[in-house]
C-alpha cells in the first residue's frame, strides 16, 4: 500500500466536507456515526475513491468510521467531534490506539448496525433499548439530509457512474429512506415542508424519487 501525501488528505477532506458541510454542518454528531458513515461510504465510491465502512469502538464506545482500502493505516472519521468537539470535524489519518477495529467479518458488523439503524426509521419494534422519541427525529432528519445529498450526487454523475445507484447497499440505503418519506407524505405535511426548507432542490428529487418508487 501507498502512503497519502498531504495533497492527496487535502482533496479527501474537501471530497467528505461536500458531503458533510451541508448535513452535519456545526451541529453535534452524537449519535450519527452509522447513519453518517454508511452514506458517506457510498457517496466516496461513487467518487472513485476505494473505502470501506468499518465497525469497532471509541475508548469502549461503539462507533463506526471509514478506510481508505488504498492507503496504509488511513481512516475517515465525519463524526470525531461527538467525541472531541474541539478537534476538526473530519478526521483524517491513523487509527490511534482510541480506535479498536472489530474482528467479526463486514457483513456481520454490517448487519448487525443495519438492523439497529432501520428500527426507528421504519418504526418496527426495537431490539434494543428505546431512544427518546426526540432522539430518534432528530437522526431520522439526518438520515433524510445524507439521502438528500447521496442522491443529488449521484444525479450529477455520467450514466456509467449512476449504475452505481443499484448497487446492492446503495438500493437498500434508499429503499429504506424512500419508505420512510413515503409514510412522511401521506401522513406529515408540516415535516415534509420542513425538510424543503433545508435542501429545496437536493429535496425535491429525493422526493420526486419516493412518489415514483414502489418500495
């Protein structure tokens, strides 16, 4: 593997802050570092650059960050701030001893989080301890803005790259979303409104795209 030079870190930072200066922006990330990641994940590979989502702790937190698979020992980590909110808000760079990698394969760590991840977004019964209610919109209106994003990206792309839109993650990240939005539609009108103040355009295609999918 290749070492990063500083040039390389600086296009990566700037690729990851399109994605997370419009969502996360100066808020706290507490609480988002799956539904950050798992986008982010797909919104990099679309951009060509070769990652991996990657599951373990944080001093005994649970947490989830991104590997660069082309480079030694360089990770992504979009939520750090929930951890140490006076550091940057995209780390990039070694994984420190604060950092403990899970030993269990990336479809187990992968399913594992999923199904925690999709419990509140499409209201099923929990398998863990409930959040307060709060807790949960509040990440379920982040998840909508990383859908938001994640889309109008792929939007922009040549037709060759939109094929990556049925990747088999990428349909199951937005058929999840897509569900949820489609109850929001039939039964919220206040929180749709309220979500096309936040992204309008980036907004109305994802919506466009839940009106018009069978999910």
């Amino acid at each position: 593997m290749q070492s990063m030079t500083e040039e390389i870190k600086e296009n990566l930072r700037a690729t990851v802050a399109r994605f997370t200066v419009p969502t996360i922006g100066e808020e706290c990330p507490k609480n988002l570092c799956f539904c950050t990641c798992f986008p982010l994940m797909l919104f990099l590979k679309i951009n060509d650059i070769n990652c991996s989502l990657t599951g373990g702790d944080f001093n005994g937190t649970r947490h989830f960050w991104i590997t660069i698979n082309e480079y030694e020992n360089v990770i992504i980590d979009p939520t750090i701030q929930q951890f140490k909110p006076l550091v940057d808000s995209i780390y990039i760079g070694p994984l420190t001893k604060e950092y403990t990698q899970d030993n269990a394969p990336f479809k187990e760590t992968f399913l594992w989080a999923f199904k925690f991840w999709v419990e509140p977004i499409l209201d099923r019964p929990r398998s863990h301890q409930e959040k307060p209610r709060w807790v949960e919109e509040r990440t379920n209106f982040f998840n909508v803005k990383f859908a938001m994003i994640l889309n109008q990206e792929i939007s922009q792309k040549k037709s060759e790259t939109v094929i990556f839109h049925h990747n088999r993650l990428c349909k199951l990240y937005f058929r999840t979303i897509l569900k949820f939005l489609i109850v929001k539609i039939q039964k919220d009108q206040d929180y749709i409104r309220n979500l096309q103040v936040v992204l309008p355009q980036a907004f109305e295609k994802l919506l466009n795209q839940a009106k018009t999918t069978n999910c």
